[in-house]
C-alpha cells in the first residue's frame, strides 16, 4: 500500500525532472551564447555581450515576481480547492506579463545609450555591446509572458511543457548561433539574434499550455487584477533577490573593468558562468519544492510537506557538490570553453573560479529558503535574506577585498557574503522563535 510519503516522492521526482532539464536548457544559453562568441567572435566581445546581463536579469525578475508569485498563490489556491481564485491568479499573471513585456522594451529601446552607459564605462566596449544590445532587447516581451506560463502550467501539473519549450528553443539557439556567427559571419549580432529566435520559440511552446483539454485552470480576466496585491506579496522575497542581482551585476561588471579593464570582464564572464551552472539545479529544485510544498501547506498535509522540502533540500545539496568539484577540477579547461586562450587571463579565470565555486553553496541555501519561507508565512525573514545577500553585504565587501586582493577579492566578498546572509537567517529564526 502506497504511504503519503511515498506518493509525495513520486510526485516530487514527476516534477523534478522535468523541471531540471529546463533549468539546464534555460541556463545552457547564458554559456552557450558566451562560448560561441569567445571563439566565433573574440573573448573581449564576449565581455561585452556579457555586459548586458543585467538586462535579461531584470527581465528574470519580473518573471519570478509575477511567475513564482502566481505559482505560488495558486499551488496554495489550489489546496484549498478554490478553482475560481486561481483563474483570477492566471488572469492577472498574463495582464502584468504583457504590460510590463512591452513596457520595458520601449525604455530599453528609446533609452539604449543612457543604458550603456550605465553598464559600460569605456566607450569603445560600449559600442562592441551596443551590436548585440540593439537586437537581444526584442526578446523582452516574449521571455517574459513564456516564463509566466511556464509556472501556471508547473503549478497545474503540466511540468513537461516548459521543459520541451526550452530544450526545444536551446536546440535552436546552439543552430542558430552556429549558423549566423559560423557561415554568415554576423559577429555578436548572430548571438544576438539567436537568442531572440530562442525565446520566440520558448513562448509559443510555453502557450501551448492553453490547448491542453486537461488542464485546471481557466483565463479569466473579469475581476483578476484583483489578486494583483497576492501575486506580488508571494513572488515579492524571490524577486528582490533576483532583482537586486540586476545592480549587483552592474556594479561588479564596472569594477571587474576598472580593476582589470578588458580581462577583467572576461573573466566575470566566465565565472558567471558558473553561477549559471550551478542555477541549473537550484531553479530546479526549487522550481520542484514550489507548487507541491504550496500544495500540502495549503491542504494541511504535513507528512507530505516535510517530505518535499527534505528531498529538494537533498538533491539541492547533491548537484550543487558535484558541481563544486567539477569546477575546482576543470577550472582551466572551462575557461579554455570559452575562447580565453592568452595564459595569463586563463590563470586568473582558474584563480576566481576555484574561489567562486565554494560560495555556490551558500548561494544555493540562500534561494532555496527564500523560495520556502514565503510559503509558510515568514516573508519578512526571505525579504531581509534577499535584500543582504543580494545587495546590502556583497557590493561593499566587494570594494573592501579588491582594495586589498585585486580582481580575487571580488571571488573572495561571496563567499563571506554566504556565510553572513546564512547567520541572518538562523538570527532571524532565534528571535520569532522569542
């Protein structure tokens, strides 16, 4: 006879795989775009490139606040069987993902020089950005409304839809990168361009959610703006965090360039790398816990509850360590992926990552609780979680170490930024316990 544990493992591997192949294919085209371009192109434009992550950043943190607050308002909705709620909850999620789509496109189109400005200083690496800028901001609007749907569609049960979305558009985005940097030869405007196909293809798989005759969940938009202030309560803790890595990115980019001009962006291109990596099995696991944890939290089913947060916290641990090793391992060799190929900036790529890996760790415990705690009720602990380690203790470590320790204290701040942002939370859990 089968136990509520068991079927709440069953259900939580039903979810995890599938949402793990997506977080690799979603991930995949951050390093995918930056090793073509290291060695189709150069690593300094590689840099460049990099340099505007900070936009599709923010575009993620609009995803997770409308997405993951809809996933989760609706996984709690949908425990409490009101069916009507959670098309309010869709209904709202698709408005605030379209309005904000095209929204920002328009600002980052008609303010694109001012925006360089502010992610590059040196004017001539502003312009070898500008090139792949001017086409990469058209995939706004469709990331944003795919990566809302694709937590709808999680939350209704449908995992394996945004995993063919992304596997089947990172497919397109290694074709296309090759097509049009290889034979074509359009330089970082073929990267550009093969992301933005990537993404159009993403949302037209991710929308094929509403043809599905068995799904749950019907548009409703009569009334849904309404559970606008829900939504955005429950996404509020993950997206400050995302959110503040946007300027987090900012800022670290200009320093990595003033302290080491061009090598100094490559080499925050290649160990963001590895932060992509190691995202591939966060997002997952934490893609995983959301909707069932919301579930039997909001079903009262606490056996289940506590089975689903024990194995995400496990699988988490596990992949972040084999990520860990393979990285302090093959540290060169990742480097060497990526067109940098001069010895000296393929030392200092093997110096940071060795450094950088050991903060993934704590990288990968701070979002799974920020993730976890908006579910049971301690929202104010994952906001001040997100707010330090996303911003409050990394950007002023980050000058205090480099001032010191070069380019290597950059690597240095994280880890002692993980460790802090750790204590925040069992300071915080000490005094609610009071």
């Amino acid at each position: 006879m089968e136990t509520k544990n068991s079927s709440a493992v069953s259900e939580y591997f039903g979810y995890f795989i599938p949402c793990v192949l997506m977080a690799v294919a979603t991930q995949s085209a951050n390093i995918i775009d930056k090793i073509f371009i290291g060695n189709f192109v150069n690593p300094v434009e590689m840099g460049a490139a990099n340099a505007c992550m900070p936009v599709s950043q923010f575009v993620y943190t609009l995803s997770v606040l409308i997405g993951v607050g809809a996933s989760a308002a609706i996984s709690v909705l949908k425990g409490q069987k009101k069916t009507d709620d959670c098309n309010q909850v869709l209904g709202a999620s698709i408005l605030w993902s379209v309005f904000f789509g095209f929204l920002f496109l328009g600002f980052l189109a008609i303010c694109s020089d001012c925006v360089l400005a502010f992610l590059l200083k040196d004017g001539a690496i502003q312009e070898l950005a500008k090139a792949y800028y001017l086409i990469f901001i058209f995939m706004v609007p469709f990331r944003l409304v795919s990566a809302v749907v694709q937590n709808i569609s999680r939350a209704d049960s449908f995992p394996k839809i945004g995993s063919v979305a992304v596997i089947v558009s990172n497919c397109c985005n290694v074709f296309f990168n090759w097509l049009f940097m290889g034979p074509m030869g359009l330089g970082v405007r073929g990267a550009a361009l093969g992301t933005l196909i990537c993404f159009v293809v993403e949302c037209a798989v991710n929308l094929s959610y509403f043809l599905r005759r068995g799904r749950t969940f019907r548009l409703r938009l009569n009334g849904s703006l309404s559970k606008t202030g829900n939504i955005f309560m429950m996404g509020l803790p993950a997206c400050i965090g995302t959110g503040l890595i946007t300027f987090k990115l900012v800022i670290l980019n200009n320093l990595a360039e003033k302290l080491n001009g061009e090598t100094g962006l490559v080499v925050m291109a290649v160990c963001l790398s590895c932060l992509s990596l190691a995202s591939m099995f966060s997002a997952g696991a934490n893609n995983s816990m959301v909707p069932l944890a919301g579930k039997y939290f909001g079903a009262k089913d606490w056996d289940n509850f506590k089975g689903v947060i024990r194995l995400s916290a496990v699988s988490l641990f596990l992949f972040t360590t084999i990520v860990v090793i393979l990285l302090e391992i093959f540290a060169g060799a990742f480097a060497k992926l990526h067109g940098v190929q001069d010895e000296a900036e393929v030392l200092l790529c093997i110096q940071s990552i060795r450094i950088y890996a050991v903060s993934l760790y704590g990288m990968c415990f701070t979002f799974f609780m920020i993730y976890l705690l908006p579910i049971i009720g301690k929202k104010l602990i994952s906001t001040v979680m997100s707010i330090c380690e996303g911003f409050v203790f990394i950007v002023p470590l980050c000058f205090v170490f480099s001032g010191s320790m070069g380019l290597k204290g950059i690597w240095v701040a994280f880890i002692v930024t993980e460790i802090l942002t750790a204590g925040v939370y069992f300071a915080g859990n000490k005094i609610k316990k009071r």
